[in-house]
C-alpha cells in the first residue's frame, strides 16, 4: 500500500512507517504495482481536526472485519 497528498504527484510507502496526517487533510491510498500487476486506482480519506474525546481516537477492534481477498495481493 502507499500513500501520497496530490494523486499526480509521488507516492509514499506504508512499508515499515507510520504517517501522521495533521488538521485537515485528504489523503489518497492505492495498492502498490508488483510483478505484472498494475497500481490499483486511489481512494481517498479525509481526515477532519481532532475535535472529540481520547477514547474516539482510533478505530476501535469491534468495527474491524477481516478481509479475505487481501491476502491476494
């Protein structure tokens, strides 16, 4: 997976980091090119100011559900 600001601009891995995106901000995340395979097309997430409490923070293991077509990639 990678990550970047501008979709024509450079694409930034999440291989071993773990980006900070501050205020307001759109980010845009695509699967990585390998082998024969092409770069998927981007999504984006917008991310607002943090305006909630501590326990809103992060996404809680509850709403989380495996995903078995992403061992495929």
């Amino acid at each position: 997976m990678e990550w970047t600001l501008d979709p024509s601009g450079e694409w930034n891995s999440f291989a071993n980091t773990n980006p900070v995106f501050n205020g307001n901000t759109r980010v845009y995340v695509r699967v990585t090119a390998s082998g024969t395979q092409v770069a998927s097309d981007p999504v984006y997430f917008t991310f607002k100011e943090n305006n909630s409490d501590d326990t809103k923070w992060y996404i809680q293991s509850k709403n989380l559900k495996k995903c078995n077509w992403c061992r495929k990639l």
